[in-house]
C-alpha cells in the first residue's frame, strides 16, 4: 500500500501541508521519506517496524550505514534517503553557525557536535575553527582514539587553529560510555590546549562533551 491507498485523513503527505511537520509523528515523518512500503507491509507499518527495530528515531539516523543495512526493509535507495537527510541537517547548521557568533547559539553549537560525534563508537576529538567574529570557518576531527581515551597533540592543535587563521576555537569530544561529566584527565587536557592556543592569541570559547542525546558544556558549567 502506498500513501494514495491511504485514507485521506491518515496520508502523512497531506497532514504535513495542512497541520505542519509538528503535526506528524516520528513514524509519519518517516513514512515519508520512505515513500513506499514492502511486500506486506505498507509504509507507516514499515517505518514503525523500523523505528523499533533501531531503538527510535535518533538512534535510526545516527546508525553507521554499515549497520543500517541489517534494518528490515531499508535498502540502498531508502538509505541514501536517510543519510541525506542527516547530511543536510548538519549543513543546514554549519551554514547557521558560520553567519553569527557561536556562543550566543550555545544550543545549537551542541546540537551540531551531537550530529558529528555523539554517535561514534570510539572516542575522537574535533575542534570548531572560528573567525574574529567568532563565526564558523569549519570543523575538523584531528584525532582518534580507543573506547575509553584518545591522544591529543597540542602542537598539531595550534598548527591547525594557525592554519585556518583561526581567533578561537571551541574544543570537542564525545564519550560513547553515554556520560558526558568531564574526567580529570578532561579537564588537564583542556587548560593545557587553552595555554597552548593563548601563545598564539587564539582563544578557546568551550570544550563540549557529547553523548547520546546530552551534552557538556565547560563554559556554561564554569569548569573552562
């Protein structure tokens, strides 16, 4: 069964005009993305099926497209969907992020940094480049590490933040544990990059800890 098959009162397609997205549930907006459905299952019941299967939404769109593959129903075509969706929504913040100063959208510096990192299975470690404006210039992942630690260079980081003629930087990494409270080691290494930059005037505005569906900021927490 298709969406025209579909009683006109329950057809995403139309609900999403006439009432808005905020209207539609997960499985609805999903539904059309999807656009069609399999054998024996129409669409809505083909995106309910693979939102339990995943474990929702969020864990939907952040599954490794290596892994997306073993989801019922969710083929190539019906992949490349979901990933665009998820590219396009980071490039849709990066362009925000690059046209007003970073920490007056605290959120949504968050927000992006979830999309990046919060997801990976391994520890890495990104920065965000900012001009004098402290807008975007872009975000780089310079190091990558093991479940539990990763090794941060400090030269590499100021040859980077040089590179890209950078005033400040926001620091990042993720915890795939799930906690995102800062460890000891956390927060050395984070005055230890702040020293670093500040011998070549850059200034570090955060250090951001993500994680599944949260996130830490040192600056808001007074720890930077």
């Amino acid at each position: 069964m298709n969406f025209q098959e579909l009683p006109p009162d329950t057809r995403p397609r139309e609900k999403i005009l006439t009432r808005g997205p905020s209207a539609l549930s997960d499985t609805e907006l999903l539904a059309l993305l999807l656009r069609t459905g399999v054998a024996g299952r129409n669409v809505l019941q083909l995106a309910q099926d693979m939102l339990l299967a995943s474990g929702g939404l969020a864990n939907l769109l952040l599954t490794p497209p290596a892994q997306q593959t073993a989801i019922k129903g969710l083929g190539p075509a019906k992949q490349s969907e979901l990933l665009a969706v998820m590219e396009l929504a980071k490039r849709a913040m990066a362009q925000q992020l690059s046209t007003r100063e970073v920490m007056q959208s605290a959120s949504s510096v968050q927000l992006y940094l979830q999309l990046h990192l919060a997801h990976k299975t391994h520890e890495v470690f990104a920065m965000l480049f900012l001009d004098s404006q402290h807008k975007l210039v872009c975000m780089e992942t310079l190091f990558r590490g093991t479940l539990s630690q990763t090794s941060v260079y400090p030269r590499e980081v100021v040859l980077r933040a040089l590179h890209h003629h950078s005033a400040a930087v926001v620091l990042a990494h993720n915890h795939p544990s799930g906690s995102v409270h800062p460890s000891p080691a956390d927060l050395h290494l984070t005055h230890s990059l702040k020293s670093a930059l500040a011998m070549v005037d850059v200034r570090v505005l955060d250090h951001v800890i993500v994680g599944p569906g949260q996130a830490f900021s040192m600056a808001e927490q007074g720890v930077l």
